[in-house]
C-alpha cells in the first residue's frame, strides 16, 4: 500500500477518533444551548478559523475561486447539514444508541450510492468488511430496543446526508484546493444552521453571555469549532482524494467505538459483552477491507501473451 494512502486513512481514523470524542461533550453542551443553534455558533467559529488562515497563509487559493468551486462546495455543505439536522432532530424521539446504528447504515450506503452514482463497483473483500462492520454496529448499539419510531427515519435520512457528503467529497476533493473547498461547505452549514436556529428555536440564547460562557458550552465549542470541525473536516476534504469512498465510510465505523470508549472512560459508563464483541467486529472490518486480493493464476496462454 502506497504510503500516501497509509497517511490518509491514519488521518482519517484520528477524524474519526476526535468525532467520537466529542460526543460526550456535545450532549452535555446542547442541554444548554439548542442545536441548531449550537451548531450555527460552532461552524461560524470554524468558517472564521479557516477563513482567515486562507486570506493570510494560502491567499494563492483564491485564484481558484469560482461559480464551478462555490456550486460544488455548497452541494457538499447542503449534505452535510442534512446530516447534522437529522441527526439532532431523530434524538429528539428515538435513543442516542439507536441513532448511532442507524447512522453507522452509512457505511453499507456509501459503497450502494457510489455504484449507482459513480459507477464505482466495491471489491469481494469491502463488501465482506462492510457487512462484518455492519453487525458490529448492532452489537455496538442496538442490543436494548430494536422497535422503530418516527425519529429513527429521521436518523436514517441523516445516514444519507453524511453517505453523500462522503461521497462527494471524494468526487471533488481532486478538482478543487482542499482549504478553499472546505470553507465554502463549512460556511454553508453555519449559514443554514442559523437560518434554521432563527426559525425554529431561541437562537437569542447563543448571544447571551451567560449561555455561550456557561463552562460545558464553551469549552464544547472551542474542542468541536476547531478540532472536531475546521481541522477535521479539512483533513477529509485534503486526504480522501487518496482513498476510496467504500474505505471512508468504514473507517467513519469506528466514531461510535471511539464514542463508546470516551464514554467508558470519562462517563465511566459500562460496556456489555454485546457491545465489546460490537467493537471488535467494527474494527476487523475495516481491516479485512484492507486485505490486498489474491491476483488470479494466470493461464499459460496469458502467460505467453504478457511475454510477447
């Protein structure tokens, strides 16, 4: 394996590991602060990070800036949103490990929408990955209640918001510079979680100082906005130019392992045997992916070919 393929998928599963690190934080921050509203303050704060590290270390980008980048940068932004929104709002009727499994169902769509979409066809060995992380992520998160209920549709259209915003960040991650591509589509969902923040919820609590410096809050917006948000999802759009949208997908498998673990540690909540099992599945998953395929014998008549 190419080591600049090594170097992303390492940098995709350190992604993965600050996302699941998050969780905790994010969940006890949105008990003071709406959703939307969290996320409106939270991909402002990154688009401003980004935004200015371009205007002073990468001016040379904006010569790319134009109606092709800003069209592919929103699209990418739109899906995204969809994830996020869907996602907070399926929570409000369904349960936090339910919503992890049904958003982990991306890694089965990924390989499905980039068949269709992209004519892409997943190997033997990332279907058979996929499917061992599949199970995995039921052991993970669903072995209390597997009755469905209006929010887990909710939480599945999140899956495919974040299915295609793997997905096309891959198909125009090559085209486009990383940086300016990752402040329009971080800019897009600041923009629409405000809108939405404005419309549906008290968005003048993320305005008032006693909310935004409230200790959880704060310090919840400072981790996500720069780590969880402005490096990590320019990490993504820089290194998964270098992999595959299949690959991704089940090395985002794992934030709900990292979430598991993090809460372990720091929530000091207790995993079942289920849930161990889960975990293992997820990441022996993700490795036989990885396997190299065993090339076919050639026949003598092939061999004689080749030689000629």
């Amino acid at each position: 394996m190419k080591k600049s393929v090594l170097f992303a998928d390492a940098s995709l599963l350190l992604i993965a590991f600050i996302w699941g690190a998050t969780f905790v934080l994010v969940q006890n921050a949105i008990a003071f602060l709406e959703p939307f509203s969290f996320n409106g303050v939270r991909f402002s704060i990154a688009a401003i990070l980004l935004g200015s590290w371009l205007l002073v270390f990468e001016r040379k980008q904006l010569k790319h800036f134009n109606k092709k980048l800003i069209i592919s940068g929103i699209i990418i932004g739109i899906f995204l949103f969809i994830g996020y929104a869907f996602q907070t709002l399926g929570l409000l009727f369904t349960s936090s490990s339910k919503a992890g499994f049904i958003t982990g169902l991306s890694v089965v769509l990924v390989p499905l929408f980039s068949f269709f979409l992209l004519k892409i066809k997943p190997g033997r060995n990332a279907i058979i990955g996929v499917s061992i992380a599949t199970c995995g992520l039921y052991l993970l998160t669903m072995t209390d209640s597997v009755s469905l209920n209006i929010g887990d549709g909710y939480v599945f259209i999140c899956a495919i918001g974040f299915a295609m915003h793997i997905i096309l960040t891959g198909k125009y991650s090559s085209k486009f510079p990383s940086l300016l591509l990752t402040v329009v589509q971080i800019l897009t969902v600041a923009v629409l979680s405000i809108v939405f923040a404005y419309l549906t919820e008290d968005w003048k609590q993320a305005v008032r100082p006693e909310v935004i410096l409230q200790g959880k809050v704060l310090s919840a917006l400072i981790i996500t906005s720069v780590f969880a948000t402005a490096l990590a999802f320019f990490a993504q759009t820089s290194f998964q130019k270098y992999t595959t949208p299949t690959r991704v997908a089940l090395i985002f498998a794992t934030e709900p392992v990292f979430a598991a673990g993090t809460a372990y540690i720091w929530a000091h909540e207790r995993l079942s045997y289920s849930a161990i099992i889960g975990c293992i599945l997820i990441f022996a998953g993700m490795i036989f992916a990885e396997l190299p395929r065993k090339k076919k014998k050639l026949s003598m008549k092939e061999e004689h070919n080749e030689a000629v």
